[in-house]
C-alpha cells in the first residue's frame, strides 16, 4: 500500500509509549498498533516502546497491521495471576525512556495509558518539553480484580486512590484523549481532570467489508474479546440457554482469557456445550469470515470505553446486541442497528437476541444497512488526521471524530433511498479495494522488505546505543 503524506506537512517523528501491544490481544493494543501503521502508511517515522513479549528485549523492526516500524522492547516479567499480560520492572524504566527520547528527539510521545510505561514515559518527555499526549484505556475497576493484596473490602477505597492516581499523571499532558464522550466525561468525573477530547479509536472498515448478506439460517452469535470477568460473557451464555430450542442457535466464542475454563464449565453445566464453540485467538485473516458468518454480535461487557470488536461488527454489517453500559450505546443505537438490553439483565439479553435471531429478512437487511451507516463516522483516516494535528500543535484542527456530531446521534429508523444507495456504493468499493489489496500482496511484500533492508543500519546503530545494563 502506498504511503499516504498529509498534504504540504513534513513527516513527524512520534513516540508510542504502551503497556500492552501486539503480539498481545486487547483494545488498547490493538489501537496502537493501527495508530501506528496508519502514521507509518502517511509517510511519518514511528517508536513504539512496549514490554518485550518473551526473553528477547532490545530494537526491532516489527510488521503490525501492515506496517514496519521500530518497535522498543524492554524486559518484561508475566503478571502471576493473569494469563496474558506482561510488566516492567518501574524503577529503571525512565532511565530507558530518557535514553530513547534523547536518541530520537521526537516532535510528539503519545502514551496509551498512565500505568508504568506511560508514568515513565511522561516524566522524560515533560523534562524534554516534549509535545506529549496520552489516550485513556483503562477502568482501575478492570485492574483491581487481578489484585492479589487487595481485600475485597478495601476495593471500593482503592478504585477512588486509583482514579487519582489517573488524574494526577494525566493532568500533566497537553492533551488528553479517550474514544467517546462518554468516556470522556467518566474519566473527567472519577480523575479530576479537564478538556478530555473524544476521538473514536477508528476502523478501516473496507477490512471486513463482504457481500454476504446477514442470514440467520442458521442463526449464529459471535462474541470476540478476551475472556476475562468484566467482559460478562457468563450472562450470554445464559441467555443462549434461555432461548427457544426450535432456532438451534450457534456460538462462536472467539479470543482467550483467565475465564474460559470456568466459561465451558458453564456451557457445560447449562446444556448447550455443544453449540457453543470457543475458537481461542484467530489469525488476521480468519477475522473478518468470523463476523462474516455471524448472524448478530453480542457484547455483554459493562466496560467497554470503545468496543474495537463492536466496531468492526458493524464494518461487517452485522447488527449488535450490547448492554446498555460504558460507551456501548454510542455505537448500538437501540432499534436501529441492534438492541441495548441492562447489564445483567439475562432474560432482557436473551430477548434482544431473539428479536435478531428471529428476524425477517428485510428486516435483517436494514439493522445491517444501519450498522454500515453508522461506522463511516468511525474512519480511522479522520481520526489519524486528528492526532497529526495534535501532535504537530496545530490549534485550528478538528479535536474530535465525526462521531460526535449531533446526526450522528439521530434515530435511523430505516435509511432513505439516498443514504441507502451510498451505503451499497460504500459497500461495494471496499469489496474492490480489499480483492486489490490482495492480489498486491506479493508486490507489497517486496517491497516491505526492500524497506525493512534500508532501516537494518538504523536499527543497529539504535541497539547498540540502547544495550540494557542488565
């Protein structure tokens, strides 16, 4: 794919400072790593810095999304009590973050959290009068339960500190960012802080752009997240349990997490483990086949500050059923791509299900129409445009997606005749821009590599003048 320039604007040279990337699987991860490989496709010069994934620390070039940029990876230990994530040890990681900054001189640092890499990374960069930015993923509730000190009693109290903490480490940005308004508001509310912009995480939605249409024979209900406690996928499972027998509805359950074991456990126990088919982690290019089939997508989680899943459901034109939680209703708008149900509520989730899984086609088509409709306010060109001009400090650009609009929030109801017509042509040129993407694969190859032969030298040169004293 060729690069795209912004126009008449010199490339930037941008730091990314995350706790979790890819080969890790969660949304803040999954951000970065298309943050990135867009700001690499328009031509700018990215650093990633992130915990290493195994033993091997160090710079690499790294493919993600497409992309080659230099990713730093410093040592890192596995978190004792949760199945994926990785730490850094905190007292010598500035010492590292001074290095690199020193060596690189970036025109931004854009931390994906206030944890430890972006605590470390936000003390070096304010020293340096570094522009610095920081983009909010986090609920302290999410991270309390793989506590291993904390006393459930204490929980409520070590939230409130947690929150604080938040606000006082974000409150030393010049901006701050978080994917809706929502969440905005959340984050200003619990931390103290002020002026938080809502910027959508974005998608490439010609991705998962297919011409199947949404079919519900058989009926299928996907779920794509990690497994873990907060997402609730226990009450879909129960809701499965509640539905009519006569649909023989399926489950494809895809991603990995601490709680899949006690998730078939409970399929188990409730009667359909054998409908229900938990696929752990699938490749890039299984992805999109998996939304593909699905009849509905079902999102239990009382969480989400986004949903990246959600929103490439409804790049698939697929329609949602999600709780009525967090930033959810911003992409599920009740009635007119799928249905909100309240958290917890199990017989009102197994209801919303059945109202899609029971659907017309017609009526099928326009909760699909809806989700296409609504996920063009989600480009993730808009939303790369938008941290280009913050990270250059330009005060005359946009500072929020499209999705803040206030059409944006309108009820659909079913698309007139010309907004219909433009989802189908949109529909269309994604299908033509992804067989093009395809049958270029090889070419881009080439080329990729032919790239990755010219940054060798550099990556060396910021090795060796990076060697851990470890």
């Amino acid at each position: 794919m060729p690069k795209q320039k912004s126009a008449s604007q010199p490339p930037l040279k941008v730091v990314i400072g995350s706790d979790t990337f890819p080969p890790d699987i969660n949304g803040a991860a999954r951000f970065a790593e298309r943050l990135a490989a867009g700001l690499v496709r328009h031509g700018h010069d990215v650093h990633i810095i992130a915990p290493a994934f195994s033993k091997e620390h160090g710079t690499f070039i790294e493919t993600h999304d497409g992309a080659k940029m230099t990713v730093h990876r410093i040592k890192s230990y596995k978190l004792i009590n949760h199945k994926t994530l990785r730490f850094v040890w905190p007292f010598t990681l500035k010492g590292k973050t001074d290095q690199i900054l020193d060596l690189l001189n970036p025109d931004a640092v854009h931390v994906q959290s206030h944890l430890v890499m972006g605590r470390a990374l936000v003390r070096s960069a304010k020293q340096r009068g570094i522009r610095l930015l920081a983009t909010n993923h986090i609920m302290p509730e999410n991270l309390i339960r793989y506590s291993l000190i904390i006393p459930k009693f204490l929980e409520p109290w070590a939230m409130k500190m947690a929150w604080k903490d938040a606000g006082r480490i974000l409150g030393k940005v010049d901006y701050i960012t978080t994917p809706t308004r929502r969440a905005a508001e959340l984050l200003e509310q619990a931390a103290g802080v002020k002026d938080v912009l809502a910027i959508s995480c974005g998608i490439d939605s010609s991705k998962f752009a297919n011409a199947t249409p949404t079919s519900n024979k058989p009926p299928r209900i996907l779920f794509l997240g990690r497994l873990d406690y907060e997402k609730h996928i226990h009450n879909l499972l129960k809701a499965v349990a509640k539905l009519p027998d006569r649909l023989g509805t399926l489950v494809e359950i895809v991603g990995d997490g601490g709680e899949r074991k006690n998730l078939e456990a409970l399929a188990l126990e409730l009667g359909i483990s054998d409908r229900v088919k938990f696929l752990g982690h699938v490749t890039e290019q299984e992805l999109p086949k998996a939304y593909e089939r699905a009849t509905v997508f079902a999102m239990p989680s009382i969480a989400e500050l986004q949903s990246i899943a959600t929103m490439e459901a409804m790049a698939s034109g697929r329609p949602v059923v999600a709780a009525d939680a967090m930033a959810l209703p911003h992409l599920v708008h009740d009635g007119d791509n799928g249905y909100l149900f309240p958290p917890d509520d199990v017989d009102a989730f197994a209801d919303r299900l059945l109202r899609v899984l029971d659907a017309d086609k017609k009526e099928l088509a326009r909760l699909s129409e809806n989700s296409l409709y609504l996920i063009q306010s989600h480009d993730i060109e808009r939303t790369l445009t938008i941290f280009e001009g913050l990270y250059r400090g330009d005060v005359d650009a946009a500072k929020t997606s499209d999705d803040n609009s206030s059409e944006y929030l309108l009820p659909i109801g079913r698309l007139n005749a010309r907004l219909h017509s433009q989802v189908l042509q949109l529909r269309r040129r994604a299908r033509l821009a992804n067989a093009l993407v395809k049958k270029n694969t090889e070419v881009t190859a080439k080329r990729a590599r032919g790239a990755a032969k010219k940054a060798k030298a550099a990556v060396i040169e910021i090795a060796e003048r990076l060697k851990s004293d470890e």
